[in-house]
C-alpha cells in the first residue's frame, strides 16, 4: 500500500511536533513510533529522511559517551527548534 505524499508531510509534522514538545530531551525511535502510533521501521525510514533535511539530529551514544549498538537518539536541530519557537509566539 502506498502513502499519498500529503499525508507523508502530515506525519513529519508529528514527528517534529512530538520532538518540539519534548526538546531538549532525545528520544528512541520506538518512543517516537509509539507517540505517533506507527510502525517503527516506517517511523525510522521517515526519521533518516528529516536527518538527510538538516531538520533533526541523530545521536549514536549514549550519556557517558558509549556508541549503541543498535539504537539511536533523536532530537530537533537548533535551527529547527528556533523556526518552531517563532511559529509559536
């Protein structure tokens, strides 16, 4: 089954909102999955595209500077966030 591409941008949307809401904290991919109430190989797919877009930040370890195996963490790039901080005010 193919996703229409407007409905596509809708779940980016999400996705940046739910990482706005939880800034500066980065989250799994699975928690992310979870929020949005998608398949988390769909939800990673769609998170490397925003990475490839400079809107999010991938990050490859953990909080005492050990790389995952097989995780990553996401967050919203300073850029993104301070376009989302305008928009709100």
């Amino acid at each position: 089954m193919k996703i229409s591409d407007k409905k596509i941008q809708k779940i980016f949307e999400q996705i940046l909102y739910y990482l706005y809401s939880i800034n500066p904290k980065a989250t799994y991919t699975s928690y992310i999955a979870e929020e949005i109430a998608r398949d988390e190989e769909f939800v990673k797919k769609l998170l490397f595209e925003l990475k490839s877009k400079n809107l999010i930040i991938e990050i490859k370890k953990n909080k005492h500077g050990k790389d995952y195996s097989r995780r990553s963490r996401w967050k919203l790039s300073l850029e993104t966030y301070n376009i989302y901080s305008n928009k709100q005010k």
